[in-house]
C-alpha cells in the first residue's frame, strides 16, 4: 500500500495511526504542500479535491482520512471498528457514532484553535483571540461529555480501543501543544483516556514525525 501526503497533517496520522495499528506493511510517498504537489495533474488524478491523504491498494484508490482508515481496519483488524471476533452490532454501532462525534464535535472545535494558535502565528496572519475563546468554550462543552461517556466506559466505543478513540489522537497532538492543553485537567476520565492513547507505541512512533509547531520552527515544513 501507498500513501500520499505530508506526515505532519493530522488527517495523514490519523491513516499511518490505523497502518500502525493494523500491521500493515506500507510506503510513505512525501509530497509538498509548500511545493503545491497536492494541486498538480497527477495528485489530482488520485484525489480530485486536491487534498491529502490518498491510499492506494493495488487497483483501490481511496481519500478521506476516516474511510481509509475504516478500510485498513475492515481488511486487517476488524475488531477496531467493533466487529470479529468478540464484536457486535452495537459495538460497531458506538463506534460509528463516536468517529461521527470525533469528526463534527470534536475537530469542529479543537480546529480553529490549531489555527489561530499554531498556523497563524507562522504564516504571518494574524490572531482573532476571539475565535479562539468561542472554540475553547465548545471544546469545553464537548469533553463534558466525553468525560460522562468515559466515566461508565473504559473507551468510547465500550471497554476495548477502537479507531472511534485512534481517530482523534491527530488534532489532540497538536491541542496539547497549545497554551490550552490544560483545559483536559478538568475532566479526569478524559485525561486518563488521552494518556491511555499518548502510550500506546504506534501512536509514538507516527507523533515522532508530528512537531509541535507543524513543522514550521524548524523550516522542515512539507
């Protein structure tokens, strides 16, 4: 299998996370977003959006991050979307609604705050605080409930990981990294869950490519 892309992207780690996780022998095809590789005839071709990342499995194609990872997990390790072995339909089941919850609560709110407090500050444009605080006060609102959810479960999706929890490892890094990585010591259950995560070894070794300024302090920006 190949993937195309940038290994800083969160949406890229969310698919090296599930590669990782799966076992699954891959290649790593760099591309720059810098360089506009995204934008040209070829990339186009396999992506029509112009976005990253692009899996491509023998004659398969596929992009978005989530539907790749699906994949990868449906072809490899299926009891990470709750089905195999010791799964059920209303595993499975919790563990679409949480990728759901992940991609529309949860990135929603923790996105902007990457931006303003991370992208911004390296690409020269300014910082609308109040953009920022508004995402903070969602994000709060959100870990709320996960901090319920996680309170009677030991994951999301129930009481083994699942990609409902891998999917948000990627925009979480870089959460953490900013001055409000703080705003998780408020909600005990979710703290313990992102530590969880944090210690897994696959999630270490795909973070290892993933600086905390995107890549931007160094100049190594893709």
């Amino acid at each position: 299998m190949k993937v195309y892309g940038w290994v800083v992207s969160p949406w890229m780690a969310r698919v090296l996370v599930a590669l990782e996780e799966a076992g699954a022998e891959y290649e790593v095809v760099p591309m720059s977003r810098s360089g506009g590789d995204h934008r040209r005839p070829e990339h186009l071709a396999r992506n029509p959006f112009g976005e990253i990342p692009v899996l491509e499995d023998g004659d398969l194609t596929l992009y978005q991050s989530r539907a790749i990872a699906r994949y990868i997990f449906r072809k490899y390790k299926p009891e990470f979307l709750g089905l195999g072995e010791g799964g059920s339909l209303e595993e499975s089941a919790m563990v679409d609604v949480w990728l759901d919850v992940e991609a529309h609560q949860h990135e929603a709110a923790v996105r902007p705050i990457l931006w303003h407090c991370i992208i911004n500050k390296f690409e020269g444009r300014d910082r609308d605080q109040g953009v920022v605080d508004e995402s903070v006060r969602k994000l709060e609102k959100v870990l709320g409930v996960y901090e319920a959810r996680l309170s009677g479960s030991r994951y999301l999706a129930g009481d083994r990981i699942s990609l409902a929890d891998l999917s948000h490892f990627s925009n979480m890094r870089y959460f953490m990294a900013t001055e409000y990585a703080g705003v998780v010591d408020a909600y005990p259950h979710v703290k313990a869950w992102w530590e969880a995560l944090l210690a897994r070894p696959t999630v270490q070794k795909v973070m290892a490519g993933m600086p905390p300024d995107f890549g931007f302090g160094s100049g190594n920006i893709p």
